[in-house]
C-alpha cells in the first residue's frame, strides 16, 4: 500500500476539511494517507523544499515553487468581505515605520501588507504568538489570521482589515485569496488526479455532514475555539466554495498574482490556470 503525505495547518478550516479522509469516511483502497499538522509558514518553506507530497500553502508563495507543485482546486480558503486583520492597542497611533509582526514572509497577508505598508518594521512569528507581542509591546501591531480573528484580546482593536486593502489593490469585485493546496509535480500525473478528485470528494463530504464532524473534532480535543466559533470560522473558510475553485476564485488568484508581479515580488506573471492539474488527461488515457 502507497503512503501519501497530506500536510495541513493546525488552524479550524483545514483539519475540518482533511478530516473525512481521518475518519474513514472516504479513501483510496490502495493508499494510506498519512497526515501532519504544522503552521502555515513552515508548510510554505517546506513546499520551498519540495518536501511533502500534498500541502497546504499560501496563494502568495506559489509563483515560487510552480515549477516542482501544481495547484489542487479544492481545500481552498478565500475571504469575501473578511480576512486577516492589522491589530494594535486600543488607543494607539501607528508611525509610519512601526514595528509590526507577520505569521511569515511567504504568507498572502504578508505579499499585501508589504505592499500595502513599505516602511514597516517586519517580525516573522508564530501566529498563535503575534497577539501577546502586540500586548506585551514587543511589536506595534500585529496581522492577525485563522481563528484569532475572531477571539482576539478586547484590548486590541483592528487597524486595518487586509479585505480592505486587498480590494484596493486589486480594483474590488473579488474574493480574496489565501490558501490552497499544492501536489509534488513528480507523483505519477493519473495519480496526481486521484487525489485530487479524492481530496474534493472529502472537502464535499465534509461540507454535506458539518455538523456531525464538528462535534467530532470538538469531541477529540483537535480545535482551538468552542463550537460557536468554530460553527462560525467554518462558515467564513471552510464552505461550497472550498470544494472546488470557481472561475471568479481562479480569476481572483489571477489578479494576485498580477499585484504581486507589479511590485516587484515575482520574476514573472502567470496564470493560475496554466497550473492546475489536467484532469482531462484522465479522460483521454482511458477513453
């Protein structure tokens, strides 16, 4: 039996959505598929690596590992209308050069902040660490992501909401951005669209039994918030729209792309569609 490595962040949305496959609700017959839970930044240096077969990434880091990933168009987490928030101390006034702590340099919040705020003083940390910083002083502000948008310290207030400057930057009229999922390019290519469809398939089932896996990962200990913000984080990131990317979505990374390009962090620009995986090839091998 082939072992597969699915690697994911700790955060509600993606154990939610890889958790069909744990539980037996779905699966391969001939596959085992090994999961491993790590935070965003270190999944995205390891698919720098080329290291994990399947991996959770941030849109922003893609157009550097395109040629060893291509992209899955399920287990996806866009914003619309919300995002990752600027957080600071009540009360508080930013300078222009303040410190401020990010979740990593690769990360899509960290591509719109530093374009959006190009004097700032960046600390890359742990995003279960960056609210104490910002109460301990450490750092001015901090961006804020997964759950912790919705639990931060009433101390904190928001500066900024990253949807409000992605829509700035991007013209308006889409979904934000944030993270997918990327397969090794060297897995067999009839392969590669197993799991893909298979991954889908956990992402629809998931979505179809909510409320029953839920109250299983509350149940296991395996999630950070109580169940109203669970219900509610799943709602904002884990939905239909995770189960397999539109054409607004993929235009939306598109654009990404595009701003990211245009200040100068990729070489070139690329479309997003160009790298995802042929699932007609499937089709026409065994027509």
């Amino acid at each position: 039996m082939k072992t597969v490595t699915v690697a994911h962040s700790p955060d509600a949305d993606d154990i939610f959505m890889y958790y069909a496959i744990k539980f037996g609700w779905v699966g391969m017959k001939d596959v085992k598929f090994d999961n491993i839970a790590l935070d965003i930044e270190t999944l995205n240096v390891k698919a720098l690596e080329n290291y994990y077969d399947i991996s959770a990434i941030s849109f922003g880091l893609y157009p550097y590992i395109k040629d060893e990933y291509a992209l899955l168009r399920t287990a996806v987490s866009f914003g619309e209308g919300y995002g990752p928030k600027l957080i600071k101390k009540k009360g508080t006034h930013l300078k222009r050069n303040f410190k401020v702590a990010l979740s990593g340099k690769y990360t899509t919040n960290a591509l719109l902040f530093k374009i959006a705020y190009p004097d700032a003083r960046i600390s890359y940390m742990n995003f279960l660490e960056i609210e104490q910083a910002v109460l301990d002083g450490d750092v001015d502000a901090g961006v804020l992501i997964h759950e912790s948008i919705l639990t931060y310290d009433d101390r904190l207030e928001v500066e900024r909401e990253m949807w409000d400057i992605w829509q700035e930057l991007s013209g308006g009229g889409l979904p934000l951005p944030l993270g997918g999922m990327g397969i090794r390019r060297s897995l067999p290519i009839t392969r590669a669209i197993d799991y893909e469809r298979l991954l889908t398939q956990a992402v629809f089932v998931a979505d179809k039994n909510k409320k029953m896996l839920s109250q299983m990962l509350l149940q296991r200990d395996l999630i950070r918030v109580d169940a109203d913000k669970l219900e509610k984080y799943l709602e904002l990131y884990a939905n239909a729209d995770s189960v397999s990317m539109s054409d607004i979505q993929l235009d939306a990374i598109d654009k990404l792309f595009e701003v990211g390009h245009q200040a100068g962090f990729y070489d070139q620009q690329i479309a997003v569609r160009d790298y995802l995986i042929p699932q007609e090839y499937h089709d026409y091998r065994f027509a």
